[in-house]
C-alpha cells in the first residue's frame, strides 16, 4: 500500500489505482488462507 500512495502522491494516477487493487487483492487472498487455518484448526 505505501507504494501506491507513494505513486498517487508522484501524480501517477493510473499506476496507483492499479498498484492499490493488486495489493488490496494480495490482502484478501491472504485473510482467506488464515480463515481456511483457522478452520482446519478448530475442526480437530
């Protein structure tokens, strides 16, 4: 995420909104592997 602030803050509009999608993605993508532990956990 700084690197996309850093590219808005640079006047690089397109490059921000692409950057925060891919990082907001890389969140997701991430918080779905933890719940999916989290699950396999609880289940034993």
């Amino acid at each position: 995420m700084v690197h996309s602030e850093m590219f808005a803050d640079w006047g690089y509009d397109a490059l921000h909104d692409i950057t925060e999608k891919r990082a907001i993605e890389g969140i997701k993508h991430g918080e779905r592997h933890i719940d999916r532990v989290l699950f396999l956990i609880a289940k034993r």
